[in-house]
C-alpha cells in the first residue's frame, strides 16, 4: 500500500491547519471545489474567442430525465430472466400438478437456462436500447437468443432415453412457454421504455461541446429524437453563435469537469467548427481522459466518407464514437460494492490493531491520531485522505510543502514503524467506506505533487485520464514496483501507464491478483519511509 508521500508529500509538519485536527469530526467530507481542465489543449488559440465574454452559467431549462438508459437495459435482461422462470413454473405446473420448488432439478434447470438466455442475446444484440429498435425487433432477438439457448437443451431431452416423459413434456412445454412469455415480455418492456422517453423521465443526455452552425445543427436534431435529452453547450467559442431553442449555456471548457461532477451527463459530442483540426485534436485527447462518453459530430473534422459512414445511426445521433466509459453500469456497481464491503470487513477485522496504533500514537507524540492531506479523486474533485500520524507536531510557513525525506527527523520512532509497514495507510478503509476511494485502484495524489519540478499534469499528457476511476489504497503500479518518492518524470510516466492499464483492463479477478500481491509483498518496501 504505497505512497508516492512517503518520502514525498506526507507533509505533517502543520500550522493553523493541522490545529484544528484535535477538534474537527474525524469522517467531515469536504465539499469539493477544484476547477477541472486546465491542460495547455484547452486553452488553444483556436478554441477560444477573446472579443467574448461568457455568460454566466444557466442552469438547464430542459427536463431531466431519471432513468439512463442503464436502468433501462437492467430492466430489460430482468424482465427476460423473470419470463424464463415464470414459464418454467408454469409449465411445470400445467405438466406436473405441482410447484416445480418441489423439483431440485426442475430450479436449477430453469436458473441455469435464464442465465444462458442473458448471455446469448447479450451476444445477439449488446446494446439492446442504444440504437432505437422498435419492439417487434427487441423481440425477435430475444427469441433467438432463446431458441439458439435452448436448442441444446431440446436435443438432448428428444435423445436422451433415460429421460422420463413426463420431463420430457415438461421440457418441451417449457421452451413453447417461454418462447411466448419472452416475446411478451419484451413487447411490453420496450412500449413501457417508449412511454418513459415520452414523458422525460427516461433518456440519454448529451452536452455539445462548440459552438457555430456544427453545434447548433448536432443540438437541433438531438431535440427531434426520441430518447436523446441534450442538456445545454459547452462553448469554445461564441455561445451566442449556437443556442437552439431552450438549451442553456452550460458554460466553458473549464466547467466541463464540475459539470460532470454535478450532472449525469451520459455523454459528451464535440462539434466545434470554428477549431483548427489541430486544436479540434488536441482538445479531444484532453476530453478523453473524463469519466464520460465521447463522441464526434462527423462534420467537425475532416474524416474520409467510409469512417464518417460509420457514424450511428437508427433513431441515433449520427456520430462517430471517440472514447467509452472504462467501467460503468453493473460493472461499476459490482466494484463499488467489492471494495465497500471488503473495507467495512477489514475495518471490523483490523478493529484492534487500529485502537492499538491510535494508542501508540498518543503515546509517542502530542497531537491528533489521524492526519488529513487533499487529494484528487473520481473526476478531479478533491477530498481529505486520512492516514495515521508518524510525524511530530510542529508549526509550518504558510504556502511552503516540506517534503518527507528518508530519516527524516521529524518522524518519531512508532511512526518510522507504521510507514516502513505501510500501517499508516489503514485508516483510508475509512475513505473507501465513504465512497470517495477504492481498496484497489490508482494512488490518489496531491494536486501539488512534481515530478522534475512539474506537476504531474503538465508532465504526462494523460495523467488527468486515471481520474476516470476513483482512486484506491494499493494499484497495480505499486505491486509492480512503482511505489515511493516521485523524482523523475519516468517515474510519473510508469505509474501513469500502470494506472491507465488497470482502468483499461479492470475484472475482479485483477482486483484478487492485486489484494494477493499487495498482502504477500506490498506492506514493506524500500521506497515506503
């Protein structure tokens, strides 16, 4: 569990600041207030019109929906496996006399078959309400994936002999009944959908980053459709140049982080014509790095016909996709669950060492147990990370960091112990349980951290691209090594790749890997001081 503080900026030398730790409550969130995008590619000379002066930011006169297009899918793969199991019980009802809970192999069976249906049809068809199909098509495709699901099934109960009749009946009533309940199903799932677009409370909701006739024209046909809820523009030019109807300004570049962080925006369409295609680049590059979809209005850049054919379509926005969201829907939900859980268990688990340290703590030094240092998290917002204090209380010149060095004075002897160990880092489980980190995840840093006397920002392009994830205690980088001071802008760069790989390739069994690396070998290390 690392820390590029260790031997960098754990600075818990404090003033005035690090009085008020004996006092504050432990767990008070702050509320976040850093500006978001401030690299170099936001601020071209192409992007920006300096006769301007922006209004100030309005707040969206269009309705927002409730429900994304997420809980809609979730509804849909539910509805499908409630057909399956419905008709397994009513078939075997109609066949039996009798519940099919009475059945062992009946339940199984029937569970079994619901998770072979979501699995085909994830395969016919992943995006089931991403690109306008009525409900005769949904429903089609389901019943294929039913039927290529449990053709299997079918075959071996027609040649199996050791099949009694009755469950052979059973089998083949069960794919009839199915076949029908999934039909209907999603007929009436995708009209209650239709119904739920109709009245606001069910869309997709696009921000259009430009402005000029590309952003004007990309927001006047996103009103048209259905389904698409385009919340306002986000202007690298003259606002006034793009307004269509009674879509807001929402703001400039500079907003676009905080206007994430505020608002479900499940997408982000980059139509700036006024751009040069050098900054119309170079902007999206940065953009890619936000927790967000990120799409190109086809007429904003100069593309060959075949890549612009590309471009969705189908009760769609026609554009080109850029960048997905790394982790998002179920995906996200079952991370945020894992880490939360396993940290309020680790918490329960390490209760007593915690209280033990908290005690060595108060006896080696005078001042608080828990120390607090800003950090950036989940879309550049910044929060207060907690760890263990090692340091002995002392005043500090405002602005200066004093960075932590390896034998470090000020470091009195239990504490040397908690940071060799990395025992110190344990009180950010606290931090996960609050929702603003991960148990596993990229190291979150000081909006003040260097490298060869840069920010981290201004050293690698992609830095701001590991706040697509929330941070967390131990990562990828640190298990391979790239943990410790932080000198040289190599040293930044590998932790940014390393980061950048786990976001990319996230699976549980990553995370497992990771918690084995990090409990084998992760807690002592050369670099942690």
């Amino acid at each position: 569990m690392e820390h590029q503080d260790k031997g960098g900026f754990d600075t818990e030398t404090t003033g005035p600041a690090d009085a008020q730790l004996a006092s504050h409550p432990a767990l008070a969130r702050p509320v976040p207030s850093r500006p978001a995008l401030a690299h170099p590619a936001l601020a071209h000379p192409a992007l920006a019109h300096p006769a301007v002066a922006h209004p100030a930011v309005a707040h969206p006169a269009v309705a927002r929906p409730i429900l994304s297009r997420w809980h809609f899918q979730t509804a849909v793969y539910l509805g499908d496996t409630v057909a399956v199991l419905a008709a397994a019980a009513f078939s075997f009802l109609a066949v039996n006399g009798t519940a099919p809970s009475q059945s062992r192999a009946a339940c199984v069976a029937a569970l079994v078959m619901s998770l072979v249906l979501n699995c085909v049809v994830r395969a016919i068809d992943r995006h089931p309400s991403d690109r306008g199909h009525p409900a005769p098509s949904s429903a089609i495709k389901a019943a294929l994936g039913w039927i290529v699901g449990a053709s299997p099934v079918l075959l071996f109960a027609a040649a199996s002999p050791d099949l009694s009749d009755p469950r052979r009946t059973w089998v083949f009533a069960w794919f009839a009944t199915a076949l029908a309940f999934i039909i209907a199903m999603r007929m009436a799932v995708a009209h209650a959908g239709a119904a739920l677009m109709r009245s606001g409370r069910l869309g997709h909701t696009i921000c259009v980053v430009g402005s000029g006739q590309e952003a004007k024209a990309c927001a006047a046909l996103a009103v048209k459709l259905a389904g698409i809820v385009p919340l306002g523009f986000i202007a690298c030019g003259d606002p006034d140049s793009g307004i269509v109807s009674n879509i807001p300004f929402l703001g400039t570049l500079s907003d676009v982080a905080r206007l994430l962080r505020e608002n479900r925006v499940d997408e982000l369409v980059v139509a700036a014509s006024s751009a040069s295609q050098d900054a119309l680049w170079s902007l999206i590059a940065e953009l890619r790095c936000l927790p967000v979809k990120l799409s190109i209005w086809p007429e904003s850049v100069m593309l060959p016909i075949s890549w612009k054919a590309t471009a969705r379509s189908g009760g769609e926005l026609p554009v080109l996709p850029v960048a997905d969201v790394p982790l998002h829907g179920w995906r996200w939900m079952l991370k945020d669950l894992q880490d939360r859980t396993l940290a309020l268990l680790l918490t329960l688990f390490c209760a007593p060492v915690l209280v033990a340290i908290a005690v060595g703590i108060k006896l080696s030094s005078r001042g608080p147990v828990f120390f607090r240092q800003v950090r950036e998290g989940y879309c550049g917002a910044e929060f207060q990370i907690f760890k263990f204090r090692t340091m002995h209380m002392a005043p500090e010149k405002s602005g200066e960091l004093t960075l932590t060095t390896k034998n470090d004075p000020r470091i009195f002897r239990f504490g040397a112990i908690l940071r060799k160990t990395s025992l110190d880092e344990l009180p950010q489980l606290l931090n996960v349980i609050l929702g603003d980190m991960w148990l596993i995840g990229p190291r979150p840093h000081s909006p003040l951290a260097t490298a060869s006397g840069r920010l981290y920002a201004d050293t690698v392009l992609q830095y701001a691209a590991r706040h697509r994830v929330k941070p967390g205690i131990t990562g990828w980088a640190q298990v391979k090594g790239w943990r410790g001071p932080t000198v040289t802008a190599e040293q930044i760069e590998q932790r940014v790749a390393h980061d950048l790989f786990y976001i990319e390739n996230w699976s549980p069994l990553l995370d497992l890997r990771i918690l084995v690396m990090t409990a084998t070998h992760g807690f002592v290390h050369e670099n942690a001081f």
